[in-house]
C-alpha cells in the first residue's frame, strides 16, 4: 500500500506529509521461497501422499497417526474452551453466514428474450469442493472460518475441508477447530504450510482434488496459492494486512492511533496509513501512538511496522483526500469525519469500508460485524473485490434458439466468419439457413 509518484505529482501542492511511508512495497516475493514452494509442488506431484506426510513431520512437527481429526473430535473441540470464546465463535460464525445468507439471495436465475426467439439466461452454481487454510502461528485467526467455510456453505458448496497447522503440541488449536466445526466443515486435518495446500489440490488426503483453494498464510501459503492456480482457482493473493483512515478535526486522536496499531499488530510489514484534513489531528495522532505502543504487549510487532510502513498526510481538501486515498486502495478504510456521506458516496478503491468512529477494522477481522475479511491487499482493490459468496458460485449462461430467429443470426454469423476466413463456424451457420428454407 503506497501512494503512486504519477498521482502524487497530479496533487503536488495540495497535501504534505507528516510522516511519509517506506518509499519500498510492504511484499515482495522473495526468490528464496518462490524456489522452495516449486521444489515441495514437485516433489509432493512426484511422491503423493508420502512426501505431504514428510512435510509435516518435518515442517510442523507432526506425530500423530492420522493427521484428519475424527469428527468427534471437531465436534467435541468447543469443550476445551471457554464459554465466553464458544459463544463468541457462534455469534462470529452466526452473523457472517447471515450476511453471506442475505448476499446469495440477492444472486438469483434468471432467463430474458432478448428478441423473440432468442432466449438466454444465467443458472448459480456451487463449485464441487473447497480447500479452507486456516492459520494458526502465533496469532491463531479464529474467524478466519467464518469467512472460508462458512460463506462456501452457505453458497452451497457440498464439500469443504480444512486444513490448519499443528500447535507446539502438535494437536490443533481448538478455538480454531471450534470455528470450523460451527462453520459446516466436512472434514478437518492438522497439517500446515504449502503441503496442505498442495495435498487439498492434488487430492491426497480427500476423496478428489478440491476445486477452489482459499484463506490467509504466511508467504510460503500465498506462493503455494500462486503455483497451484490453474489447478485450482483461488479466492486472491493477498500480502501483509492494511488499514487506511481518513479523519479530520472531529476524530478522536486516540482512538485513530488505535486503529492504526490494531492493524499493524498482524505483522512486522503491515502498512497503516493516515489521510486527514486537519495537520493538527494528524500530529496528535502520531503523539498517541508513541503512547499507546509503549504499553502494548504486541509492541514488538505494531511497533517497527508503524516504523516502516506508518504514513501520515495532510491533505488540503476533502477532494484531495479522496484522491490520495483511492490511489492507496486500501485492504480496510475507515472514515471518522463530520461527512462521512460524501466519502462513502466518492470514494471507490478499498477492500471493505468502516463508516464513522463506532466502526472499527477489528469487528470485521473477529466476524461480529458479517462481512468479509478476505480482502485484495497491495492496491488489488483498484481492480478487485474480497471474498464474498458469489465467488464460490459459477454464473454459468446459457441460451435457447428458435428456428423462426435462424435467419436473422445465422446470416450475420455467416458474414463474420467468412471476413475472418473461419470456414468451419460459417459453416454451421449456412447449413442451418438452408434447412430453415426447407
């Protein structure tokens, strides 16, 4: 997430910064890691389930016998926590499948005559199976679930299995066992890293190969996602978490640096960014956050990110906000202004919006608020959208022909592929005008 020279240029003169980001993008892929994803896809296409055994002995330090959870295991998952945290992981798992719920329905059939005669028409789809990724290093994502598993349920996907790495323990987190379970997984195995997104798409531990990979990792899960596209679609390719907000003087300072940091905290490399329209707002938003990060137990990872990847701008308008931040394209933007409508209503690059001072980043990562928090990072929102329960469904089209309507698109086909000498398609388009004059 960085501003683009060209842009900045367009709007020399109309904003400053008081604290300019690293000029470097947050992710890169490293050779390093493209070159040890390719050898494990080779060697796991080469040697099957076997190598994918070996990975996890190896990588996550696996020793059990099987490494899918019998589904007495999933299902007796939520015994080992809390009831605060069951019944926070229901209520998650609750309001995201409502919104998916009210999403699909919105996505219906239907057929048109677009002249008659001509019939067509679209039909939503599920896709066969999904393989969910659900991350569990040290900050184990619990809703993570929600967003995969769940959404693909209620799209009508009828299988989903999951895969999720080892604790120290070697046995699954629980918590977010308990989530998958309350999602609708089918199946459920402790196996981590680019082995399981390979075993999902090579069909090693499932019946068949699962259609569609999805869900969040580390770089070696995102590469793994990369190479294995094709064999598998997958939902996005998406880098370090980021946060963007555009504030002016009614915003509380404090609770602006909390945000900020509350997205830094998911990694050394997360970019968090500031757009304000009040230069007095923007440094004592950097004064909070010198404060806050010195009593956060997660200093040591919100810290040097807001270090390196932190920005703060002054812009001298609502418009030049508008600007700076759709070329930022922001994974999650929130807006805290005396006119939130204007920038709801002009602004158009961001993965999801969080509109006024009540609505923070964080009740969309944990699933109390239902949307999605599978969303494009690096400046994917200029082009795309986050996960949602259409990209589990295909709009598959079809159509219908009449003989009446034969001559009118059988004559026109014909005129287009004989100028493009594709005798072949003219043809099926001149027989069939003559079995209409018969």
């Amino acid at each position: 997430m960085r501003f683009t020279p060209a842009v900045l240029e367009s709007l020399a003169g109309s904003f400053h910064h008081l604290k300019p980001g690293s000029s470097t993008p947050a992710a890169q892929r490293d050779p390093r890691v493209i070159e040890t994803v390719s050898r494990m896809l080779g060697d796991i296409q080469s040697r099957g389930r076997a190598a994918v055994l070996d990975y996890a002995k190896d990588l996550d330090g696996w020793t059990g016998d099987d490494v899918e959870l019998s589904a007495q295991q999933v299902a007796d998952s939520g015994s080992q926590l809390s009831a605060d945290l069951r019944q926070a992981i229901e209520l998650g798992a609750e309001r995201t499948q409502a919104f998916a719920t009210q999403t699909r329905s919105r996505l219906s059939d239907f057929e048109v005559e677009l002249e008659p005669g001509l019939v067509t028409g679209v039909r939503y789809v599920p896709v066969g199976g999904v393989g969910a990724y659900l991350p569990a290093g040290r900050f184990p994502l619990t809703a993570s679930a929600f967003m995969t598993v769940g959404v693909a349920k209620v799209a009508g996907v009828p299988n989903v299995i999951c895969c999720t790495p080892p604790q120290p323990d070697g046995k699954a987190n629980p918590a977010v066992v308990y989530a998958a379970h309350v999602s609708g997984a089918d199946r459920v195995f402790v196996l981590g890293g680019v082995q399981a997104l390979a075993a999902m798409a090579f069909g090693l531990i499932d019946a068949r190969p699962v259609d569609m990979l999805v869900g969040a990792g580390n770089a070696y899960v995102a590469e793994a996602k990369r190479q294995l596209f094709g064999t598998a679609a997958i939902d996005l390719l998406a880098g370090p978490s980021e946060v963007a907000i555009i504030a002016d003087d009614s915003a509380d300072p404090e609770i602006v640096a909390a945000d900020l940091l509350g997205q830094a905290e998911h990694g050394v490399n997360s970019p968090a960014a500031l757009v304000t329209t009040s230069e007095t707002l923007g440094k004592a938003v950097l004064e909070a956050i010198d404060e806050q990060r010195k009593i956060l137990s997660t200093a040591d990872i919100c810290g040097p990110a807001w270090d390196d990847f932190g920005s703060v701008t002054v812009a001298d308008d609502n418009e030049t906000a508008v600007a700076l931040m759709d070329d930022l394209a922001p994974e999650h933007l929130e807006l805290m202004t005396r006119d939130d409508d204007y920038f709801h209503d002009h602004l158009t690059n961001y993965g999801s919006l969080f509109i006024g001072p009540w609505s923070t980043v964080a009740y969309s990562d944990k699933g109390m608020a239902g949307t999605n928090h599978v969303l494009p990072t690096a400046g994917g929102a200029k082009h795309s959208a986050g996960l949602s329960v259409g990209r589990f469904l295909k709009p598959l089209t079809w159509q219908r022909i009449a003989r009446d309507t034969t001559p009118q698109l059988a004559r026109a086909v014909q005129v287009i592929s004989d100028s493009e000498a594709m005798a072949a398609h003219s043809a099926t388009a001149t027989r069939r005008l003559a079995l209409y004059q018969h």
